[in-house]
C-alpha cells in the first residue's frame, strides 16, 4: 500500500478559481525569483526549506528512540506549548490519529484557563505521566504557566529525581530558562532550530517528537515532504500556482481565504494554515484574512454566507479522496439514504456544494490528497510552506517574520507589573 | 449567590469601537420602526421574540420531567442535529458544564464523518443510551443519517419496545417523517415551532430539553432573556447600540466581525453567533462575515494578522468577568509568574490585547458577562438574537430567512440520485 500510495501525489485544481493558466503565468518571473531567494538560503529563517532533505539521520534516530522510551513510560503525555510549538504537532496527530498502544496524548500552555488545566490534573492524576516543554526562549507565558504547573504535579507525584526523568524538552540549543534547566537537572532534549520560525517548524524536533510518540510514522512524513520539494521547474511547482492564484484573487477583492474540508479530523490542520499564512502574511497592512470551515457541518450555519452573502471570499478546499473508515447507512434510513455509504454521501455534499458555490460566481481552489497518511501530511505541510513563503513575498512582505506579536505581550506585562 | 448576581446585566462598551454615541443615534429612527415591527408580531418568524415571556408554563414542566427521566434512565445522551438543531444547545452545554450526577452529552449527525460516528458508537456501546432526534423536516441528511445508524444501534441492543422508550423527538408540531414515526412508535416528543427559525430556537424545547438534560437550571436562562426584553427604550436598548456599531463599522470598511474570548468554554457560542449572524445577514451580497478567535490561544496564531495585517475587520470581544476555578501559579514559574493567579494573568492579556489593538487603530467592541451561569446563558442569548435581527433589518435584508441553504442541498442530491 506504501508503494501504491507514492504513485500519486498531492495535486490543486485551479479550474474553479475564476483565474486562467495565463494569469497564473503573469507572476512567473517573480515566482522564478522567490524560487532562487529560498533555495539560496540567502534569506533568514529558510531552514525549512531543505530540512527534509537536509535532516541528520543521528537525530531522527535520537527522536524515534526518545519517542519509543516514552511510548514505554507512560500512559499520558503531556505537550506544552502555543502557537508554533503546538498547532503542527496536533495538526499531525489529530488526523493520523493516535496509536492505541502507546500513551494518550494531552495539550496544555495553549490557553491560560485555570479550568482548562484543572480538568487535565484532574484527568491524568492517577496516570503514568511524561510531560515535554516546547518553547524556544522558555519566556512564552502560557507555556511557562502550564509547565510550571505540571513540574508541580510531576514533582509530587514521583520526587525530584523520577520527575526529571518524565520532563522533555524542546528548546534553544544554547540559550533561555529551558536550556539551561534542562542542563542543571538533566531532562532529556531537542533543539528548536534557529534558522527556522515556529510557524514552519513542524517536521523538526518540535512537531516530530510528539507525532512519533503517538506512534506515527515521521520517516514516511519527511518522505512526503521531500516528494513535494522535487517540483523545481515553474510549471510543475504547484505551491507557485497556488500562491499566484492567491494574490490574484486578492487583487480581485477576495479578501478572505476560507480553509475548507469535509473530515473532522483535519480542523487543527486548518488551524495551523491560519497560524501559517495569517502571521506570515498579516504586516505593513496586508495579507488574505484566513478563516476555517468545517463541512458539512458548517454548511448549516455559513451555507447561507457562503452561497449569497457579501462576496469578498474566496475558497481553498482540502478535499481527501480516500477516506479509511465507512459505514453502510440502516435500511431505516428510507429509500433516498438507507443502503448508501456515508463517504459516499459526504461526497455528494463535496460536489454538491462545488457545484452550487460555482453557479453563484464563488472562487473555488481544490487541493486533492489521495488518503490521511503520515506521507501526505508531509506532503501537505511543506506544499503550504512553500505556498505562503510565495505568496508572502509576492504580497511584497517578509513572510518569516512576525514584527507585531510583542505588542499585547509588552502591554499585558505592564498590567502584571513585570518590567517586558 | 442568584439574587446578587441578578443585579448586574450584560453590558456593551462601545468606547474603542471608533464611533460617538452622536453615530449610533443616526440609526435611532430605523431601530425604533425595526423594534416595533418585531414586537407587533407582523413579521414572520419572529415567535422567538417573547418567546421567554410566553412561554407556555406546562410545556416547560414536561421538559423538566423529561429530563429528569433521561437523567435516571442513562448514561450516555445523544444529541442528533445539526445548525440551529445543534450549535445553541451545545454551546450552552459546553459553556456551563455538564452536571457530573447525569448522563455524559454526545452528539451525532453534525456531520457526516463515518469516523467519527464509528468512534461515537465505539465509545457509547457498553452504556444505559438514550438519543434524541431534533429535525423539524425530518428529511435533513445528516440528522438522518444518524438517527438512522443509532436508533438501528438501539433496537439491537434493546429490541424495538425499549428501544422506542429511549427515543425522544423534537419536530414539527404534525408533519414530516420524524412526526409520523413518533406518533406510530410512541416516542415522548416536543415541537419545534413553526414561527421559529433554527438559528433562534436555543430557548425553545430545542435547546431547552438536551440542556436541563445536561442538569442546567433552564429557568433561570428564560430568567436571563426576560431581562434583557425588559430594555424598552431606545436609550437602554443595547442590543439596538451593538447593532447600530455593526452596520456602522461595515460602512467604513470592516467587513469581518471576529467574536473573541477569552474563556475556551465559550467556543461553541462562537460557533453559534456564527451561524446567528452569517445566516440572518449573509443574503443579497450583503452581510458582516463572522469569525471567531479563541484568546489566547488564538493571539499566538492570528495575533500578527490582527495587530498589522489588512485592517477590514473589527473586533467583538465576549468578556467573563468573574471565571469560577483559579489555579496559584507555583513558585517553580520565577518572579514574573509565580504566585499570579492563572485569571490575573488571563485578564492581563485581556488588557494588553486591549491596549495594543488601540493603539493600532482596531475597533473593538466589548461584550462584558458578569460571570458563567445559565442566567447570563440566557442573557447572553436573547441579547444576540435581537442585535442580530436589528442589525439584519439595517442591511435591508430579511434575517428571518435563508433562502440560499437549498441550493448545494439540491445539487447533491442530484450526486445522489435522488429526486428532491
């Protein structure tokens, strides 16, 4: 199935998008460009780019085994982490899913609710539990909060001594509070590369870990993503089309991009490419405003907006065409349903939908990925990273920097009354 | 407890929103005119207007009961519907907790996902299970479907006489499929309206029994909404304001509405106000696009987008000012962090965010909740339908109607070969 499976490859369907190959071929020369400017590694923060190329083997290792220690460890593990440090990693194991074998796998320091972290001690009381920190200066507060809490329970729970054998961390190789804890009590440790940005950095250390704790293949997603990164002629560069089409439809006065997909399980994906494009592209004024829909849920409540409300959106669908799981729909069903597989009416709504937002004038972008497996997340990951480092510069900004973020943070810190 | 905290209100802060009061009362003659319309009961589908008033004191005696019923008799509750059958429901659940002592909420046919409706059974199938069927046609596909897998599940694991005993149905009051099966297998029933859209049916028996199934007070919510009705004048009406600020904001460029919270609990009524708003407005062309943000969670995402990216939205931020559990941050966290409360800090960025989306010119606008209960639940609720009937009327569309929710419908069933 693995063989079978690599013969085809991600693939985007322009012909509902309301743009032509010509007008994607007006952008070919700055496209040419960005191409050469990335492949350079002349710009900061590029180490993406040949990082699954580039990936030492003694480090993947190190993570596999790491993960299979865990896996053997505990019966809940606990990630930490915000933003970079936790969208990809969950986008990863909420759509491959976790491997019963090994342990549950729980999030916290992705929000400050006293609830939200109440209820997880509640929960993992009684549980074997590992935990592992993802933060690069160690400062992000959120992270700090949920860590410093969870040292807490780790250290009553098991002393000093065995709770320094249950911490992880993924940090700055040298600098910052982590490091340099991890050092004096010997957690075991990753490194957050320098040279790439959280947003991008989910097939490093910082997404892998976690994914191969709960038990998912990362050999195979760094495959995937190595696949996407052979497209090097303009014409077979699907990720310039798609961010091409993208500054086209902007200009337009689609403002808006709406991620969209029919599977549940894709809704911290979606996630992450609002975290990917909207901070990527979101500076000097500028950049598409990224919004999520799942269907066909979503249709029941954004169906109406969609199909007839104020036209300054365009559509960007993750459609899989393979889905895993079925079930045949009861006999009681009635005539129209009974008998039907509910793939195949999910389907239906799928084309349903396509047909009747094309009738209305809407633009639509279809990305295909024949199945959810660990290789076409790879595949999807870095397709969407090459996208909006595209489509950033085409919008003429810096897509690896994130010049706004500090602003509430330096603000929320005087109302604490800590000097930022 | 109860007697204090009706003492404060929901309020709405207009001061960083860029508009004067001397703006919002420029639409004071179109909302008087617009609030007669819906209390003279001419318009259609305005039932929910005194429905908290009206409300018919045995009907809601026998949602009481029901409830009790269902609380006895299991342990796993299944919610089928989708949309207005689904979201208010839910996102009353979700937001004030589900009393331990009852059954566990479950939901189906929100979707179409065979993956998840395997894992539904998977998880409930050693269970007492109880479901309820809420579809005013009876003919939705989704709500279909799952009515028709899990009611197949009860008949296997009960037989068709018990099975017909744990089967409840919320539908039209005479007609349609679910009516006649009720009628024909005995199903404790209640009705659906035939004045109330879906997206207004929270307070109705639509959300009202799965919600006292939760263990929620729900006359203290009636309690909440009739509060809020009580705003006669044009001067204290503040849903009016809100609506007025809206259309306002819309006319100077800021076509996206993000809902934002700070509390994870309130995510299905994002999801809610969604719905509410995107398909009251979204007809014509015309329509604010409604988003949501979860904070902080979200700030570490979209945060860049909000604080320097394309500035064609405005913010509406739900604020709790009293969250219920707390966490002490241990000392282990370091002098900046340790020994704050995990809500001070939550309120900080609250604050910081504020400042910082101020100083950037971002109109806000702010919603401010005294605290987490099914009273302000109702407050909440009732505040939101009439700003979003208000604001609907200003656009000069009708936000009683939805008349574009057919159109991908017909087309997928056409995929389906069925006639529809």
């Amino acid at each position: 199935m693995k063989d079978k499976n690599k013969s085809k490859n991600l693939r985007i369907n322009l012909a509902d998008s309301a743009l032509s190959w010509n007008n994607i071929e007006e952008k070919k020369s700055d496209l040419v460009k960005i191409k050469q400017l990335l492949l350079s590694g002349e710009a900061s923060f590029t180490g993406w780019v040949d990082l699954p190329e580039s990936f030492d083997k003694e480090e993947i290792e190190r993570i596999k085994s790491t993960a299979e220690e865990i896996r053997a460890k505990c019966d809940a593990f606990v990630v930490i982490g915000i933003g970079g440090s936790y969208l990809g990693a969950r986008a990863a194991i909420e759509m491959l899913g976790e491997n019963s074998t090994g342990p549950k796998i729980y999030y916290a320091g992705q929000n400050i609710s006293a609830a939200y972290h109440l209820e997880l001690i509640e929960e993992i009381k009684e549980k074997e539990v590992c935990i592992c920190i993802i933060s690069k200066s160690g400062t992000t507060t959120e992270s700090a909060v949920a860590f410093a809490i969870l040292k807490d329970f780790l250290i009553r729970k098991y002393g000093e001594t065995e709770a320094n054998r249950r911490i992880f961390a993924i940090t700055d190789k040298d600098k910052g509070v982590i490091r340099e804890e991890a050092r004096r009590r010997g957690y075991v440790s990753f490194v957050v590369p320098d040279d790439i940005g959280g947003r991008y950095s989910v097939l490093s250390a910082v997404g892998l870990l976690p994914i191969a704790v709960a038990g998912i293949d990362i050999e195979m997603m760094l495959d995937g993503a190595r696949e996407i990164a052979k497209n090097n002629s303009f014409e077979s560069d699907i990720a310039a089309h798609y961010a091409a089409a993208r500054i086209l439809l902007f200009d337009i006065g689609k403002h808006i991009e709406i991620f969209e997909s029919y599977e549940p399980r894709l809704f911290y994906f979606l996630e992450w490419l609002k975290q990917l494009f909207g901070e990527s592209e979101g500076k000097e004024g500028k950049g598409v405003f990224p919004a999520s829909l799942q269907f066909s849920t979503d249709l029941h409540s954004m169906g109406q907006f969609l199909q007839e409300g104020h036209q300054i959106f365009f559509e960007t669908v993750i459609n899989i065409e393979n889905p895993q799981s079925d079930i045949i729909v009861p006999r009681n069903a009635g005539q129209a349903l009974g008998g039907a597989s509910m793939n195949d009416i999910n389907r239906a709504a799928f084309l349903g939908v396509m047909e009747a937002h094309r009738k209305a004038g809407i633009p639509i972008i279809t990305i295909d990925i024949p199945e959810l497996t660990s290789y076409y997340f790879g595949q999807m990951v870095y397709f969407f990273e090459c996208a909006c480092a595209f489509s950033g510069y085409l919008f003429g900004v810096n897509p690896f920097d994130q010049p706004g973020v500090e602003a509430y943070k330096s603000e929320m810190l005087k109302v604490l009354g800590v000097k930022g």
